[in-house]
C-alpha cells in the first residue's frame, strides 16, 4: 500500500542530499538498468516526489519497487535538461518512459530553407544536414502553434502545399487574410538563384 511504503536506505541518503538546481535524473534497476528518465527544474523536489507514501500513481508506485539508485545530472537550464533527456532516453530506451517507447518526440519549429520559397512548420523529426533549420525542442505544441500564429501576423510565412511558379491566377485564403505574402501569385519573388541552404 502506499501509505506504508518506507524508501531503502540508500534511497533515502540520496534524497535527503539532492540539489535543488535544474537537470536530469536516471532511475537504476539492481542489474544497473536505466528504467525511468525525468528532466526537472528543481531535481530535489521532483525525485523526492516518486517516493513519497502518498503518490497515487500505479506507474510510480510499480516503478520505484525496482529502484535501487537514482543518478543525477546538474544542468544549465531547462532546454539543456530537456534536450539531455531526450538523448538519454534514445539511448536507454527505458522501460518506465512509455511515452517514448510509442516513438513520440519532443516537437520542433522547422524553417525549410533548403526549399526555394521556404514554409515553416511543426515536426518531432530532425534531419541533420538536410539544409533545414530547427528551433527546439519545447514541450508543448499548443505553446508552439500560439506562437507562430503570432507570429505570422507579424510576419506573414508559407506555409502551404502548392507549387509555387508565381503565375496562379489568385492567392489562397492567407493571401486574402494578409497571413502570406503570395508568391504563388508573384508577390514577394525570390530572385532565380538556388536554394538557401543552411544547416540545422
């Protein structure tokens, strides 16, 4: 029951010295296995939060049977952590991070510039070297998608499937709504010269 359960301890020893500061925490099996993965801003009360008597989920309560050490990583801020536990979780394929066993990824803004009339958009799968550019990750795609919908009033982007020759007859509702510049119909051309190609 969870009200009953006492910490092993060495488990509490790591408790009661864990720093406050931001990073990465590994959750060890007794054969050394990295089992679960977490980012925190304040590592001191978000591992001490697994092992409290009273934390109701199933997932935890199962999970911190199996601990036998928790590891630490002290990092610089929060998109260091995030992208830290993302490497990490790659790595150790966890068995307690289910999220990303289903291959779910943190989202990112990608600007396609290696495309000759670049479009911005929301991926989970980066591409080095592609020419593109990548922002992120974040944690979420609501925040994302209200940020560049403010974006683009502030600085209308492509962001449709159309091919762009700059001789359609009329612009799509965007155009219309002054949430695209409309190169389709020959507004804002790039001059004939190749791609930008930057890479991420």
């Amino acid at each position: 029951m969870p009200s009953t359960y006492i910490p092993p301890e060495n488990i509490q020893h790591i408790l009661e010295n864990l720093p406050t500061s931001t990073g990465v925490y590994q959750m060890i099996n007794a054969k050394g296995r990295v089992i679960y993965v977490g980012k925190a801003k304040n590592l001191r009360n978000r591992v001490r939060s697994y092992f409290q008597p009273s934390n109701p989920d199933p997932k935890v309560i199962q999970m911190r049977e199996h601990i036998t050490d928790v590891r630490i990583l002290i990092l610089e801020n929060e998109l260091v952590a995030l992208n830290t536990e993302a490497q990490l979780i790659a790595a150790h394929r966890p068995r307690y991070n289910v999220i990303w066993k289903d291959d779910k990824r943190y989202p990112y803004i990608v600007v396609r510039w290696r495309d000759a009339f670049p479009k911005v958009e929301i991926t989970r799968r980066i591409q080095r070297g592609d020419g593109n550019r990548y922002f992120g990750p974040y944690a979420s795609v609501w925040a994302i998608r209200t940020t560049l919908e403010t974006l683009r009033r502030a600085f209308p982007y492509l962001t449709c499937d159309r091919e762009i020759t700059g001789q359609d007859e009329r612009a799509c509702l965007y155009y219309d709504i002054k949430l695209c510049g409309g190169p389709c119909i020959g507004c804002n051309q790039r001059p004939a010269t190749a791609p930008i190609s930057r890479d991420s």
